[in-house]
C-alpha cells in the first residue's frame, strides 16, 4: 500500500489520465470495423452529396417574359434552349404570372427581358434581363443561375466582337424562395456539421454506455480514479478523430469537389473544435441518460443525427421553414456551427462576422458539459 | 482492529428496503463471508461499503474512513472484483494489469516487475499478450482477483468472485484468498455458493436486508444444529418473503 499511497497525490495525475487515453484508443483501433466506419464515413458522404445530389442542371423547364420580342431577346432564348440544360416551356404575358408560375411547380427559372431590349442595346449599348430562380432547390438553382448567366456573358462577348461600341447585358439574377442561398456549395459545410456530431456524440455516448453495459464501469466507479478523468479520456480519441475527419472533408472538398476555403483556415478549425465539444458533451449527457448501447444509438440518432438532417439548414434552409420550426431550430447546434462555417469558409467572412455564432456555441458547451458532468456524478450514488 | 464497521446501515430505493439497519464488524486479515439468496441485500450492502452508493441511514467506516464522506479515500485503500470478473476484453492481459495499477496509482517504476511477478504467480506469463477475451473464464477470474489485490489494498471486496466457475477452479481460487488472507489483507467476499462458507472466518447471512445470523461456521452449525451450512442457510431462508430473481 505504500507504494501507492505516498504518490497519489499529483504525479499520478498524468500517468493514470494517460493509461486511460491509451486504453480508449486500443477500444477503438482493435475494433476494425468501427475504425472503417470513423475513417471512411467523411469521404462516402462527401463524395455522395459532391457528386449525387447535387444533380446536374438538365431540362430544367423555363419561362420567358418578352415584351419586345426583337433580334436580341430571341437570341438569347436561342441560345439558352440550344443545350440540354434548359427548355423553353413557355412565354408570359405579364410578370404577374411569375408568381402563379413558380408555384405551378413545372417552371423553375424564369427569365425576364427588359421592355424594349434590343433597341436600348443597340442605341445605350445598356440592357437588362433579370433572372428569377427557384430557389427552394439551392443547388440546382444556383448551377441554373451560373449556366444563364455565363451563356448571357457569351452573348455579350459576341456582340462585342462585332461591334466595337461596348455593349453591357446586366443579368440580374434573383434566388426566390430561399433568398439568402448564396453558394451551391452548401452541403459541405453540413457534411461537416453532420460528421462531427455523428462521430463525437453518437460514439461517444455509445462508449461510455459499453462500459456501463459490460460492467466495467462499476469497477472504474469503485476505484479511486476521478469521474472526470474517465469522461475526459473517454472523449479524447474522439476529439482527435473528429479532427482528423474534418481535415479529410476539407481536402476533399478542396482537391475533389474544388469548393475552396475563401476564409481564415485557423478559425475555421477553432470553431470546429468547439463544435466538436459541444458534440461530445452531448454525446456524454446521452450517456447518462441511457443505460444500453442500443438505447444510445437511438438517442443520438433521432436526437443529435435527425435534428441536424432536418433542422439545421443542412438540406432545408431554415428562412423557409415555419416559424415553430424556426424557433426549434436555434436550439440545433449544427445550425449555428453550418451557417458559421459557411460564412467563414464558402463566403470568406471574417471572425468577427460570426462572433454570434462563436458566442451561442461556446455558451452550449459550458452548460451541456455542466449539466452532463454534474448527471455523470450522481450516477456514482 | 477493525477494517470494516457498519452500524444500522440501510439503504431504501423509494418504498423498497434494498438493505434494512444492518450492523457488523470486521477485523484485519478476516475472511469475512456475506451469505444471502439472490435479492437480499448483499451487493447493495457490498456497494455502500465500497463507496458506490451512498447509504439512506446508518453509518460504515472501511479503512478507517467514513463511507459516505470520505468515499474517495475508501475507494484509495480498497480493491473490488465485481459479479463479471470485469477486465477489458478488448485489452491484453499485461495492458488490463498495468491500466488498473495506473488507476490506483501504482508507482510507474513499480508496475512493470510486479506485473511479471502478478504474472507468473497465476501462470499467466506465457499469455501476457493475449487478448482477455480470448482466455478461459477460470483464467479471468485469477487475473480479475490479481489486479483487485495489485495495489496491496487493506480490504478487498469480492462480489460473487466464483459465479460459473468449476469446483476445481474454484477450490484453487479459495487458495489464493487465503494467501491473500494470510498476509494481512481483509477479505469481505459474496457468495452462494455454501460450501465455500466453510472457508471463512466468520460469515452473515443476509435474509431480505437483514442480517438474521452472523457467526463462525461452526457455532453457526451448532446454534442451528444443522450438518452443514447449506442446512443453515435454508432454515434461514425459508424464511425470506421476497421474490427471488
């Protein structure tokens, strides 16, 4: 007994928190098949919503409203129906059937000439088209957008070539529906949020739950080792994976999907890891909460994994959403974590843009990690 | 001296008296056998005085300390070996060993000499690098009690340390409690299994949360006038009125 008792104090500290990290990462990398899953997940989702979900723009069905009708215009329809990205399904008679148009549903883009078109082209060598976009799909609608408008350009660039007089075609290109949809890259900064929250709570909350289930829990419980060092060493490796996916989902969407990271990398990593602890606080609050494995699989999926599929603007924007759901929505982690990491990375914000979202992650962490650690000792009663 | 001390200790879940106002004393270097049916108190009595739980009324003191204000210096000079022999199954044998002394806060230098001495002891050298799940259930037993007993702990609690074992394993698993015994260790150990009563010091046997008798075994086949503790045990529980699990 000596030679326990005389040490325990502080040198023990760090070699018994260090066993434990030690044990946590042999759970984990002797079970193959969870290590497959941690490593190859990012890159199956990535790729999955690169290259399958965002669908290829193809006949997608548009409406034009003309009011001149001349040279120019019918050009330019020409030119848009050539391809097999759009089909001209229809003229309008008035822009107010824009409206009664888009919620037909067939329609998706529609394009509206200015009146007089060719004429002012001609004459002020100025025009515009304005270009309304069905927005409630965010993808396709902004791969339409960036198709109409490349092919308006390379009208433009005709026009010039022929004539020496500058020309100007201002598209104006509107996203309704959806209004702040601003890239068509959104589903990275979601994978993200996704992953993160699927590794760190759901496994997280599985781990310590085995332990309870395997009874090896009881024995960590009747030994004299600090709840806190268990629960903090639980998630360690995790903490370190999750950072490891992170990187890959950015390589990924850096060198395979070309969506770059327009912002500060280090504080996109800051603001990961901190999402990155709530998602493990989380992940132990499920813990205590559950006593099976099987229970915390389904706590964190329909509790962690659905709310950030449905509510955190992921797949549907949370402005279009209903109020409630609006309302439900701000108590998603993933939703302030996807919008900040799509201001900093798609958008190229500065910090200080996102300073809200820092602030009500940050104010997560403490009181998920507060309430979980404070439930975590009670379990020891 | 007295290792362990429980006075009216009880402990109540809602309308339920898992364990009802019970009291003993045990001495240092004791077998100390805690009898009883499935469901009559004895692991909720072993965890209160482990530090697990805390008890609703009464007071224990193990090691000299309070069970329930000074838990975490209970759990320092204690070892436990829980119903499922817990090792990590996912761990190698020398990994489980050398996890549990860091837990207990075996000094660094020491842990790797005693391990091999802990080894060779229960002939389990050979299997230093084997995974835990893939060793017999009687080798895990003899390496669950080895890292319970690891850090030289004043007391340690065995909670039915020979469930699902052979007669064979468990009569040599007897042997190392005494050994353990012998060197001065207090040793409180569960078990239903009578026979294994003989091997004690003393033993109580617990009938719906209370203690209904506590003695040697032998005055324990005397006052009962019964051939052997089995016999004891069952006037005694015949007497229980709660359903057994």
């Amino acid at each position: 007994m000596n030679m326990a008792k005389n040490n325990f104090q502080f040198s023990i500290f760090n070699f018994q928190f260090w066993c434990f990290v030690q044990k946590e990462f042999y759970h984990i990398f002797r079970d193959r098949r969870t290590v497959m899953v941690m490593i190859l997940m990012p890159i199956i989702q990535v790729i999955l919503f690169g290259f399958a979900i965002t669908t290829e723009v193809k006949n997608v069905k548009i409406a034009i409203y003309d009011p001149s009708r001349d040279v120019a215009t019918q050009h330019i329809t020409e030119k848009i129906g050539a391809g097999e990205f759009f089909i001209i399904d229809r003229y309008l008679n008035s822009p107010a059937e824009i409206d009664r148009t888009f919620r037909e549903g067939e329609v998706s883009v529609i394009i509206l000439f200015s009146d007089n078109f060719g004429e002012r082209l001609l004459h002020t060598g100025d025009a515009g088209i304005q270009v309304l976009l069905d927005a409630s799909e965010p993808n396709q609608a902004s791969s339409a957008g960036m198709y109409i408008n490349s092919i308006i350009a390379d009208y433009q660039q005709e026009l010039m070539r022929e004539a020496s007089i500058p020309f100007q075609i201002r598209p104006e290109i509107r996203m309704l529906y959806n209004p702040s949809m601003k890239s068509g890259y959104n589903f990275v900064p979601g994978v993200m949020g996704m992953i993160l929250m699927l590794i760190c709570a759901m496994m997280t909350s599985i781990a310590i739950v085995r332990e309870k289930e395997m009874g090896t829990m009881e024995v960590l419980l009747a030994s004299p080792v600090k709840p806190i060092y268990v629960v903090l060493s639980k998630m360690s490796p995790y903490f370190v994976i999750s950072w490891f996916n992170l990187i890959t989902i950015l390589l990924l969407s850096v060198y395979v999907l070309g969506v770059p990271v327009s912002g500060n990398l280090f504080w996109l990593n800051v603001l990961s890891l901190l999402f990155i602890v709530v998602a493990l606080g989380l992940g132990l609050f499920i813990s205590t909460l559950v006593d099976t494995q099987v229970a915390a699989m389904l706590a964190s999926g329909m509790g962690m994994i659905m709310p950030v599929m449905l509510l955190s603007g992921f797949v549907f924007p949370t402005e279009s959403m209903p109020p409630v759901l609006q309302w439900l929505s701000t108590v998603v982690p993933a939703r302030w974590y996807i919008a900040a990491v799509r201001r900093i990375m798609i958008e190229g914000a500065p910090v200080q843009a996102v300073w809200k979202e820092f602030a009500i992650l940050a104010g997560m962490a403490a009181v998920i990690i507060t309430v979980s650690l404070k439930n975590f000792k009670s379990r020891l009663e | 001296m007295k290792d362990i001390t429980a006075k009216n200790l009880t402990k109540r879940f809602g309308d339920f008296t898992a364990v009802d106002s019970i009291s003993f004393e045990v001495e240092r270097g004791e077998i100390f056998g805690f009898l009883g049916a499935n469901g009559a108190g004895k692991t909720t009595a072993m965890r209160m005085l482990c530090g697990l739980s805390q008890p609703t009324a009464g007071e224990g003191y193990v090691a000299g300390f309070n069970i329930d204000t000074e838990a975490e210096k209970v759990k320092a000079h204690i070892g436990y070996m829980s119903q499922k022999f817990s090792l990590y199954e996912d761990l190698r044998v020398w990994e489980n060993v050398r996890l549990f002394a860091g837990i207990y806060g075996v000094r660094k230098d020491l842990i790797k000499p005693k391990t091999e001495e802990t080894l060779a002891k229960i002939d389990l050298t050979a299997e230093r690098n084997t995974l835990v799940k893939e060793i017999p259930l009687g080798w895990k037993q003899k390496l669950s009690f080895s890292i319970a007993t690891f850090h030289n702990p004043n007391i340690v609690f065995l909670d039915e340390p020979t469930g699902g074992v052979d007669p064979l394993t468990r009569r040599r698993f007897w042997d190392m409690i005494q050994e353990a015994a012998e060197g001065g260790m207090t040793v409180f150990v569960t078990t239903h299994y009578m026979d294994e009563a003989e091997y004690c010091n003393r033993v109580s046997i617990m009938v719906d949360g209370k203690i209904e008798a506590l003695d040697t075994p032998r005055n324990l086949r005397k006052q009962f006038a019964a051939e052997n503790m089995d016999a004891v045990f069952h006037q005694l529980a015949r007497k229980a009125t709660r359903i057994e699990n």
